[in-house]
C-alpha cells in the first residue's frame, strides 16, 4: 500500500494536499513569528537589546532572500515534494540551535539556519498550487492554504507563551524543532507533485545553463517590476509587525505582560485569516487584482500611520488598530497570484522565488530599519518613527504597483481597467 493511503486512508489527494501545504507552511509562519511573545525576555538572556529582536528576523528572511534563485531552479527541477523534504533537517536544527543559543551570536546564525529551511514552504505551495488549481481558482486555493497556515502565527501567540512560561524560551523552541521533523515526514508521505486524476504534464528536459537562461527569462518579464514593487512592502510590512514589534510594543507603552501579549497576537493571527478566507472570492467578485491590492495596501498603510502619529493611544484602541492591520493585509496572496499570471508552465517555479525575492528582501530589510529606529532614536520616538517607516514603505509599493497593467483573474469579463 502506498504510503499516502496509509498516512492518511479515505481523505481525498487534494484535501491531504492542501493539509500538508497548510501545515507546511504553517511551520515556516510560526518559526517567523514565534519572537513577538519571548522577545524582550529573550534579548535580556542573551544580552541583546531591542535591536537583537529586528536583527534575528532580518537573519531569518535574509536566508530566505538568498535561497529564492536555487529554490527556484529546484521547485522546477525536481520537483516541490523533494525540495522542501530536504529542507527541513536544516528547518529543525535551526529551532533546535535557537533552544540552545548561550549568546546573541549564536541566536542570530540559528534564525539563519531556519531560515534557509524555511525557504521552500511558500513557494512550494504557490508551484503546487498553480499546478492542482489553474486560472481563476488560484486565487482560492493559495488563500485557503494561507489562511490555514496562519495556525502557525496563532499557536506563536498564546500556546508558545504558555510553552515558554512551562518549559522555559529555550524548551519551547526545543519542542518547535522536533515538532519541525514531524511535519516533514508527514509533508513525505502526503504531497505529490502533480494530480492523480491527470499525467504530469512534459516538462522539457534542462541543462544547467538552460535553467540559468530560464531564469534570465523570468527577470526579463514584462509586468514584473511593478509587482516586484508591492510585492518588496506589502508582506513585510504586516510580518514586521506581528513577528517583531507587536509583542515589545505592546510591552513597553501599554505594560502587558507576556500572556495577554499573545492574547493579542493571536487576535491579529484571527484576523488575518479572516482576511484570506475573504479575499478569493472578493477578487473573482470585483474581477480586478491590481485595485483590490491597492485599496487594502492603502488600508494597511493608513492603520500604520494612525499608530504612528498616535504615540501612546488607549489599550483599546492599539490592539484594533494592530487587529485591523492584519485584517486589511491579507492582499499579498493576490499579488502572488498576480505575478503567477506573468509566467509560463515550466518556468512557474522560478516565476514565484523571483516574485518571492522581492518579499523577502523587504522581509529582511524592514526589520533591521525599524530596529535601528528602536534602537536609537530619543525617548518617545522610537515607535512613531518605526510605523511611520512601514507606512510610508507601503504608500511607495503602492506608487510602484499602480504602474502596472491589471491582471484579471476571468479576463474580458467586467474588469476594472487600469
């Protein structure tokens, strides 16, 4: 019998499908969110101050930016199910050297670590996608997968911080690593690379020097550069929030503790799922991405700006405005979409790590700004100068992408034109 139907006898292929994605990525979603609750406890073990917390995400995303072009070249070589297999020793060793860190440096090379373990789970998911759910339904199908994979940012709230508070920051993190493991061997058995019911298309057998030229052919798309350039923001914008600042925000101007700390992030993890589960069929309803990414982005942006020139607002009012962020930011799903659009067949893998780069260099460098901005500027200022940063990072990717042609997900049929 075959290790699928064993793991998992009388679920449908594409429901285990979209159970390993969302786990899958899931994890990748955790590991990047897991410091808001642990934060400021972990910087004082360790001898950081608040820029150690911005530095350890940047670390993160930074080896996702660098994985993106070899993950690529492997999601179309050999295949996702493999690729993000082979990962996940990494993955774990990484959460593992975190429980283990005696000091800042070995903390940050740990986040490096996971995050190359890590760079597979998205793009995995955007290539299997593409490949089970064609044209309008991508859309849907990338959303269901991402709203479940919010699991992850959810159980960094309030279930890590009870983890830490019983076993300790360094015995959570040692159960995420194994944890880790457990979702590869059930990604192993679970995931195939193409639908059961259809052969797998032929895909064009490639040299080395070939697959480098299609990834030259992918730089050279036209309608790239301005997804690219919501792509660099939206995402990053959200994610510097929810895996960063929220927790030492939340901290420092409104006193809580680590409990309610996650209470609230796990408010913010609720609403962006109920974000993604709306967005698919907002998008086939308006029949536009490029005006429903521009609004919710503009939404976003102006909730950044609120927290940023409203310094010390009342508890109540901090937690909508973080809430309502993560609502309005559930639109890079249809910016992944939008770029997947641009591409062909046998290039979809590289077509989504090249449109990922963009996120993940802004996913790295928007940690590390802000944290420079926590770190140094005079008493006060620190976070109005960090979300006014993220606010007017987003106004810029929105300046970009309208630059761009739409890309309707039902063309011809009652789009808004650009």
């Amino acid at each position: 019998m075959p290790l699928d139907a064993k793991a998992a006898p009388g679920i449908a292929p594409a429901t285990r499908l979209l159970l390993a994605l969302a786990l899958m990525t899931g994890a990748s979603q955790f590991h990047r969110a897991a410091l808001g609750v642990v934060g400021p406890e972990l910087a004082a073990a360790l001898g950081g101050g608040p820029g150690l917390l911005g530095a350890a995400n940047g670390a993160f995303f930074l080896a996702l930016l660098l994985l993106q072009v070899p993950v690529g070249l492997a999601l179309d070589r050999i295949g996702p199910r493999r690729t993000v297999a082979w990962l996940a020793m990494p993955a774990a060793l990484g959460a593992l050297g975190q429980a283990l860190a005696p000091d800042a440096g070995w903390f940050l090379a740990a986040r490096f670590l996971l995050g190359v373990g890590c760079a597979a789970s998205f793009m995995a998911s955007v290539v299997l996608c593409a490949r089970w759910h064609a044209g309008p339904g991508l859309t849907t199908a990338l959303a269901r997968v991402f709203a479940l994979s919010q699991g992850g940012i959810l159980l960094a709230g309030a279930p890590f911080a009870a983890a830490a508070g019983a076993f300790g920051w360094r015995g959570a993190y040692a159960l995420s690593g194994v944890l880790t493991l457990g979702l590869a061997a059930l990604w192993w058995g679970w995931v195939r690379d193409d639908p059961p019911d259809r052969p797998a298309p032929a895909r064009p057998a490639e040299t080395l020097l070939g697959a480098l030229r299609g990834q030259l052919t992918v730089w050279r798309t036209p309608g790239l550069l301005p997804v690219l350039a919501m792509h660099l923001v939206g995402y990053a914008a959200m994610a510097t929030v929810i895996a960063v600042w929220a927790g030492p925000y939340l901290s420092e101007v409104h006193g809580l503790a680590p409990g309610p700390r996650g209470a609230v992030l796990f408010g913010m993890g609720l609403a962006l799922v109920a974000g993604l589960l709306g967005v698919g069929p907002l998008e086939r309803r308006l029949n536009t991405r490029k005006w429903l990414v521009a609004g919710m982005a503009g939404a976003a942006a102006l909730t950044l700006a609120a927290l940023a020139f409203w310094p010390q607002p009342p508890l109540g009012v901090a937690v909508a405005l973080l809430v309502g962020l993560c609502l309005f930011s559930c639109y890079p799903v249809v910016v992944v979409a939008h770029g997947r659009s641009l591409f062909p067949d046998h290039l979809v893998g590289r077509g989504a790590t090249t449109v990922n780069l963009a996120q993940t260099l802004g996913s790295a460098a928007l940690p590390a700004m802000t944290g420079w901005a926590v770190a140094f500027a005079p008493a006060g200022a620190a976070w109005p100068i960090a979300f006014g940063t993220l606010a007017l990072a987003l106004v810029l990717g929105i300046a970009g992408y309208l630059t761009g042609r739409d890309a309707p997900p039902r063309p011809g049929a009652g789009r808004v034109r650009a």
